[in-house]
C-alpha cells in the first residue's frame, strides 16, 4: 500500500480536486487503518502478558527464571488440552 501511495502521488492530477480528495482520504483511511492495527496489538500484547501474575511472582529475579516459568505454565496447559 506505501508503495502504491507513492506510485499514485506522482500522478494524482493537482488541477482536479476529486484527484486531491481521493488521494487524501486514501491516505488518511490508510493511516487509521494502521493506527487502529498498533492499538489492537499494543492491546493484546497487555492482555497476554499482564492476564498472568508472573509478574507479581517474588521468586522470579532473572530472566531466566521468567522464561522458566513461563515454559512451566505453557507445558501445563498442553497437558491440560490433551
């Protein structure tokens, strides 16, 4: 899409408004789009990394020890869907 943006910048016609009007609600449909994706994302991100309370867990010091846990609890719910 970026690139078919730019394709048709360069031949967007400046002396026809439905020209203009057209590449820029093109444009700005595009970027809401994208800014609507981020949200979405930044949104699950929260939801999956903060819906278990590894983070309030007091043995967890290293990284290493996250990783542990989390490989734990994944490898519990597999066995669980079995």
């Amino acid at each position: 899409m970026p690139l078919i943006l730019l394709v048709l910048l360069f031949m967007v016609n400046r002396e026809n408004t439905f020209h203009k009007v057209g590449y820029i609600f093109l444009l700005l449909s595009y970027s809401t789009i994208l800014i609507i994706r981020v949200l979405y994302a930044k949104d699950q991100w929260h939801r999956e990394f903060n819906g278990n309370d590894l983070s309030s867990n007091s043995k967890i010091e290293r990284m290493s020890d996250y990783q542990d846990k989390l490989s734990n609890s994944d490898s519990t719910e597999q066995e669980s869907i079995k």
